[in-house]
C-alpha cells in the first residue's frame, strides 16, 4: 500500500484543520438558538471565526491537539505491523510541520518526547472485519475536555439529581450531572459519549466510540434513544452555555451505548467532548491505500460563516448585556484593574506571557526569569513553529482549562504582583481571595479558538524553560488587540461561582420522567 503513509497524514491535518460538516451543523443551530447580544452569542461567532480562520489557513483549529486515537478497521491479511509503522511516522511528520502540538509527556520525568510518539501514543486500536477496503478513524480529543470525564458506580447519591439506582433513571441522572459539573471547564457548548456497562476500562472505552457516530445520526435502542432526546432537551435547560457564561446552549450532542456487565458491578461512563469536535476518517483501497471516500461531512462542504455574520450584525442592535470595553497595555496598574468589573471586555496590548502547569510549579519556589509585577499570564500551551532564519512563531494559542493552577495560583498573584490570569473555564475560591486582596482580575478567553488569538500576537520576544517541553515553556509574546471577558473580579465577584449556583437549582428542580 504505497499510499497509505499520505492518507493516514492527510487524515490527521484534516482532523486537526478542518472541522467535519456534520459538527458544524450543530455549531450553526447553536448560533441560531442563542440569545442574541449576550456573552455565549458573542463566543459562538469568534468561535465559528476560526473555524473558518483554520481551514484557510490550515492549521489547528485548538492548539491542544490531544491524544490522537486511530481505530483502523481492515480486511483479513493485512499487515497491521507496517500499518502501525506508517501512523507512527505520520503523526511524527504531523507534528513537525505543526499541525498536532508536542503532546506526549513522559509520566516519571515529565519530558516531552517532542513528536507525539512514546508508550501509549498515540493510541492505535485495530479490528478485523470482512469488507474488502480498510477504514482509519481519528479522534482528537484535547486534555481539557479529557479532564472532564466522569464514571459513575451505581447506585449513588449525586449532588442535585439525588439518589441514582441502576435502571435507566439513574443513567438518565449521571448524564445530566456530567454536563453539570463540566460547567465550561470542557470547552462548552460540548458533546457527550455514554457508554452503560463494561468494566472501568471497557466503559470509557464504549464511552469514547460513541463519539464516532454521526451528530445527526437517530439510536436504534428505543429506551437509550429516549436517554439521549430527554439529555438533549433538558441539558439545555441548566443555563451554563457557551464557556460557561450562561446562556440556552449548553449541549451539542449525546450519543449512548450500552454493553453487558458484572452482576456486582454497574459503571456508567462519561466521555466529555468541547465544541471543537475533531474526528475524521477515511476509507482507504486495501491494494494501494489510497483514499475512496471520508467517514464523515467534510468541513468544506458545509459552509456556515454568511450566517454568522448576519447574526452577528443582527446582535450589535439587540444588546441584551450591559459590556464595556476597556484597553489596557502591560505592565498593568493595580488601579486599573480596581476599575474593572465582571462581564467587562478586556483588550490587551504590550507583552504577555505563558504559563501552565509546570511553570507555576516551578514558580511556587523560584523566582521568575522577567519582572512579573503588573504583568499578564496566559494559560496556554502554544503550537509553535521554527522558520528557517530560526525565529519562532505562534501558530494556534487558544486557552488551556486554568482551574488545574488552582493550588498554586493565589500565591503566584501575590508573590510576583499578577494583575492578569488569562484562561478558560475559571478559578475557585483561593484564587478569588488573591484577586480581590491583590488587585487582579480573571480573563475567560474563548476556549478552542487558537487561531483567532494566534492573529493577536505579532512576535516571540523570547522564551524561558524550554525544557519544559514547548506546551509547558514560558513564552513572552507581543500582543496587540487579545480581547477576553472579566469573568472574576478583584471585588469578589465570580461569573462561573454565579452560573455554577444557578444551574445546580435548575439541576435539582427538573421533573424526573419515567422510563418504562
């Protein structure tokens, strides 16, 4: 199969790139059912904006590229070993030509492998079947969304839907709390793959197939056809919205399977996905791997942006939220940032730096490589590339899920003087003290939409521990025009703390059906 090494790369930059058309359906019918002028309204058409910005130009449209996960189905005969070989060898190239980020992290060193390849990823899954053509499927599912998975032991007592038995009900009431408790740390509005049954492993497993059906597609299963319609209905219902601003869309999809299990056992798993749904395959000739056909709506078949233009210019007549919009170039003083107040847009210029998990560790106990003091810190893990003069350059730089700096992000604020913490999906109770006591302010950016803020940064004036890998690296970027929205204040105020209380009472209030 002298073809099958360019499929499987073509596969991969088109999952990466450009967005399946039957996602982009459900992210148009979003855009049509939101409230017009309001904040989730205002994300849905920046986020629909790179959709449009990854395709033309070819790049990530999330720079968390995630686990790349392959299920190849292929006749009997044919060479799985030389297959793997060649995924492997295109994900490496992938990687290099920076269309999947350096994801692959050592456990026990933390070290980045720097092309995706090392035990476990990616992750290559192969099954036999008796047509005679070859089909790979690839699901790229980034940590933030990852990190909001969920398994379930029946029975449970579960914060706002009470007791859940093993029966469909208590299916029913696990879904609903998943999309509950992922708020928009996932990257919301978001799709869902249930999987009822199996063992802990073999559930998430099930879980995560179901994200390779058809967002479109109808359950042949009459009683979990009944699961996925009341989930889709009433998950809507809970208020939390777009990253999690409130608002009427909360959930894209649900899709659910079941499988037999232990007597003593009843899991029910929860595969979280964001917006940015990026899974594609390909149905290859067995002879010479060239690529017949695509599993699925490929993006430039369906086109939505006329439409969210027009949404667009219909929302700057129909404001529904009071917003300012405030320009402010780094350093920051303390004073502008006491002038700030939740739900403000915030425009930043002047330099900006990096910094996730491992920077603010390693923050906790040494001094930073700049000054810090009225500075911006962006929680992000950049995909970057090198030209040939050696200068680096921002290719996609959307947020990463800041709630993980939680522990540490307090006393970063208070120890360098922080007057910025730019994210996604917002930050608990310690972090809301260091704002309000130091005079900070959290920024929610627009989660996924890594080529609507990689436009914002003109330059790489440097970067500090490279050793990190170059997710992790402390980069120190010049920026012009980012825009995010205050979501936590530094006089105590908290969007997310807001949206979290009113969706748990919307959570606890619904009428629980009967499943017969």
């Amino acid at each position: 199969m002298q073809h099958f090494y360019q499929s499987v790369y073509d596969l991969i930059v088109e999952t990466s790139t450009n967005l399946p058309g039957d996602v982009r359906r459900a992210v148009q019918a979003a855009g049509e059912n939101e409230d017009k002028g309001t904040r989730s309204a205002l994300s849905l058409s920046r986020i629909a904006d790179n959709i449009h910005m990854a395709e033309c130009n070819v790049s990530p449209i999330c720079q968390d590229t995630g686990m790349p996960t392959f299920i190849i189905h292929c006749p009997v005969g044919a060479n799985q070993i030389i297959m793997k070989k060649q995924i492997l060898e295109a994900v490496a190239n992938a990687t290099k030509a920076s269309k999947l980020r350096t994801n692959s992290v050592d456990s026990l060193t933390g070290a980045n492998s720097g092309d995706n390849l090392g035990p476990g990823t990616p992750v290559v899954h192969f099954e036999q079947w008796e047509r005679d053509d070859i089909e790979v499927k690839l699901i790229l599912k980034g940590g933030g969304c990852e990190n909001k998975n969920i398994q379930y032991s029946l029975p449970a007592d579960l914060e706002g839907v009470g007791k859940a038995g093993r029966d469909l009900d208590g299916i029913r009431k696990c879904v609903m709390h998943a999309v509950y408790q992922a708020q928009g740390q996932g990257c919301s509005a978001g799709f869902i793959g249930v999987g009822i049954g199996g063992d802990r492993t073999s559930g998430y497993e099930l879980a995560k197939h179901q994200l390779f059906r058809h967002v479109d597609d109808v359950n042949p299963h009459p009683e979990l056809r009944k699961v996925e319609e009341y989930v889709m209905e009433h998950a809507n219902t809970l208020g939390i919205g777009t990253m999690g601003f409130g608002g009427q869309v909360t959930l894209l999809g649900c899709k659910v399977g079941v499988m037999n299990r232990l007597p003593a056992s009843f899991f029910v798993s929860v595969a979280y996905n964001c917006w940015a749904f990026r899974r594609q395959g390909v149905v290859l000739n067995a002879e010479t791997g060239e690529i017949n056909g695509w599993s699925y709506p490929r993006g430039t078949e369906v086109s939505f942006q006329e439409a969210f233009e027009a949404s667009a210019e219909e929302a700057k007549n129909t404001p529904k939220e009071e917003r300012r919009e405030i320009v402010l170039t780094t350093p920051i003083s303390e004073e502008q940032i006491r002038g700030l107040k939740v739900g403000d847009v915030v425009v930043i210029n002047g330099t900006m730096h990096t910094g996730r998990d491992a920077l603010h560790k390693y923050l906790m106990d040494h001094d930073a490589p700049v000054d810090l003091n009225g500075a911006a810190i962006y929680h992000c893990g950049p995909v970057m590339s090198k030209d040939e003069a050696g200068e680096w350059h921002v290719k996609a730089a959307g947020p990463t899920t800041s709630i993980r700096e939680e522990p540490y992000q307090g006393d970063i604020i208070k120890k360098f003087g922080i007057r910025a913490v730019i994210g996604k999906g917002g930050m608990g109770p310690k972090t809301l003290a260091a704002l309000k006591e130091h005079g900070g302010v959290y920024l929610n950016a627009i989660g996924g939409a890594a080529q609507y803020y990689a436009q914002c940064f003109k330059k790489v004036e440097g970067v500090d521990y490279m050793e990190f890998g170059i997710p992790e690296a402390m980069w120190h970027l010049e920026t012009e025009g980012f825009a995010a929205i205050v979501t936590m204040d530094s006089h105590g105020n908290s969007l997310h703390a807001d949206v979290e209380k009113n969706s748990l009472e919307k959570l606890a209030a619904l009428k629980e059906p009967v499943f017969k």
